[in-house]
C-alpha cells in the first residue's frame, strides 16, 4: 500500500510540475500582451495628438471662413427687407 500510495504521490507531483510550467508561460504572455497593448494605445493617442495639432491652423481657418459668412448673411438679411 505504501509504494501505491509513493506511485501516486510521485504522479502527483510531476502533474504539479508540469501545471506549474505551464501556468508560468501563460503568465509571462499575458504580461506581453498586456505590455503590447499599453504600447498600442500610447500609439494611437500620440497619432491623435499629432493628428489634431496638424489640422488645427486649417480647422480655424474654416472656422474664420464660416464665420466670416455667417456675418456677411446676417449684414445681407439686415439690409435687405423681408
């Protein structure tokens, strides 16, 4: 009975082993998927960023323009009666 018992705990143990490996590899993954994904997302705000302070001079000359026509509506509609 003891050596039954020896076999089994002997079993055990490289399950264990080999779970322990095992758990270790999916660890270290999810630590690189973890660390790609925050490198991704820096990215994509960076872009954003970058994105947005190159289209600001054009997005206030639009402004600048529609505001400009905005005005010259109203100065036509004021001297113009209805």
């Amino acid at each position: 009975m003891d050596d039954e018992i020896k076999e089994l705990l002997e079993k055990n143990l490289e399950a264990t082993e080999q779970t322990l490996k095992l758990v270790k590899k999916i660890h270290r993954a999810h630590l690189w998927v973890q660390f790609f994904s925050l490198i991704k997302w820096g990215i994509i705000i960076a872009v954003s960023v970058f994105g947005f302070l190159q289209l600001q001079p054009y997005l206030n000359m639009i402004l600048q323009t529609y505001g400009t026509i905005f005005e010259t509506a109203q100065k036509i509609q004021g001297v113009i009666p209805n």
